[in-house]
C-alpha cells in the first residue's frame, strides 16, 4: 500500500479513534500520543492490509491494544475521573459520607480485573452504549453484559463487606 492509499483510507479513522483513546486513557495526550503509535503501527504493516476486509475495525483494535499497554504500563498511576458532585445542600455530615462512599467505590472499581474495570467506566462513566463497547473492547455484546453483571456483583459484595467492618 502506498502512502496516498494509506492515507486516503486510515487518515478519516483519526477523530474516532482518538475519541476511543480518550475514552479509555481519559488523558488528551496519551490519548493522541497512542493514535500516533496506532497510525505507526499501521504504517508498519502496510503490505499486509490487502488482505484485510475491515480496515476500521483492524485500525480500532490495534488503537485498543496500545491503549491496554498504555494502561498496564501506568495502572498504579491512573487517576480516574469518575468523582461525583455532591449537592452544597446535603449537611456537611452527609457530605462527608457520601465522598467516602465514592471513594470506597473508585477503589473497588480500581481494583477490578482490567476488563471488567475498562467495561464498568465505559458503561457507567463514559455513558458508552454497548455498541461503542464492542467497538472499544472488541467484546461481543453477551460478554459486556457477562462481565457488567460480574462487575457489578463483585462491588456490591466488597462494598456490603467493606460496610459491615467499618460498622
């Protein structure tokens, strides 16, 4: 494939796939540094992208693989963006819980398995619709809603358990 082909077909992929990066890295930067490695990544098998039939989808899931390397390569200092305002009307009591509660719950999510944990922020956070889900993580939608469910029931269990030592 010559460079004005390649162009021509990857080039209109970038705004997606940078959306993509951003939603999964939640960092402008890396999410643009990884769609560079993406397009260089492409770039370098070039002679092989005859045979592919999707180009899109080919391009989105090397852009997720970069994204988990990224997120494996710099887990213990992510810093996740899925705080909730508390209304000023709420006692200061009330507050205070509540911004404990979120925080017993961002580290349960944290400490999630990467899938489950990428899949639960895209859902909940990102207010990602399943098909974008597929699309970022390559899961069928039987899995994403498998590995919501188990998501789900494994915070609702540590939090239940969390609750009961601190009571």
């Amino acid at each position: 494939m010559d460079v004005e082909i390649f162009k021509k077909v990857f080039l209109p992929y970038h705004q997606k796939l940078y959306r993509i990066a951003y939603r999964i890295i939640q960092n402008e930067s890396s999410a643009e540094d990884i769609v560079q490695e993406t397009y260089t990544k492409l770039w370098d098998k070039r002679n092989d992208l005859d045979n592919i039939e999707n180009t899109e989808v080919f391009a989105v899931v090397i852009l997720r693989n970069q994204c988990l390397d990224h997120l494996r390569k710099t887990k213990k200092n992510r810093q996740t963006s899925y705080d909730y305002d508390i209304p000023e009307t709420e006692s200061l009591t009330k507050q205070i819980e509540l911004q404990d509660e979120v925080h017993h719950i961002r580290q349960l999510v944290d400490n999630l398995p990467e899938q489950q944990r990428q899949v639960m922020i895209l859902k909940h956070w990102d207010s990602c619709t399943d098909e974008e889900i597929e699309q970022i993580t390559g899961l069928s939608s039987g899995n994403i809603r498998v590995t919501l469910s188990r998501a789900r029931k494994t915070i609702r269990e540590q939090f239940k358990q969390l609750n009961r030592y601190e009571n």
